[in-house]
C-alpha cells in the first residue's frame, strides 16, 4: 500500500509538534517522515496511533503542523533531536 518512488523523487513530510494542551505529545518535537504528505500521515498514525490532526486544545489548535518538503533532511539536522523515519 505504501509506495515509494525514485531517490531523486524522494519527499519528506515534517511533523512539528505545536505543544497543544501545553506539552510535547512524542519522543521528539519534530518528526521527519520520507514520503509525500498523505502517506506520511497514513504511516505517523500506524506508527505512534495518533492522528496528526488532532485538536488537544481548542485555543491552542492542531498537535501538529505538517509540511511536505523535498528538501534533503541532513545527518547533522537529524541528530538535533529530529526522529527521522524512511523506508530503509
Ligand atoms: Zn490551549
């Protein structure tokens, strides 16, 4: 069901935690996960059992801003406390 395509089609989809309610809802802030948006959001809910779209707090919005992006995700980027999910 979930497909990938080519290297240099690869994109990235960022999960940036809003502190909803007040606090962090995962292990990391920022979640980055290598596939286009509506994937991404498809394997965010299978892996953490949570709907990125969720509203903890009606005053503070959604959990989660989320960004496609086809912008390579660097190792230094990644080991700033970035949980970086990919196929392989
Ligand atoms: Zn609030």
């Amino acid at each position: 069901m979930l497909k990938y395509t080519y290297a240099q089609d690869k994109v990235f989809t960022h999960f940036y935690d809003m502190h909803s309610g007040g606090y962090q809802k995962l292990s990391h802030a920022v979640i980055v996960i290598e596939a286009p948006k509506q994937e991404a959001i498809e394997i965010f809910k299978s892996i953490f059992k949570r709907d990125p779209h969720n509203i903890t707090c009606d005053c503070c919005g959604a959990d989660y801003a989320i960004d496609e992006d086809d912008t390579r995700v660097s190792k230094h980027w990644i080991g700033g406390g970035v949980l970086f999910i990919s196929e392989e």
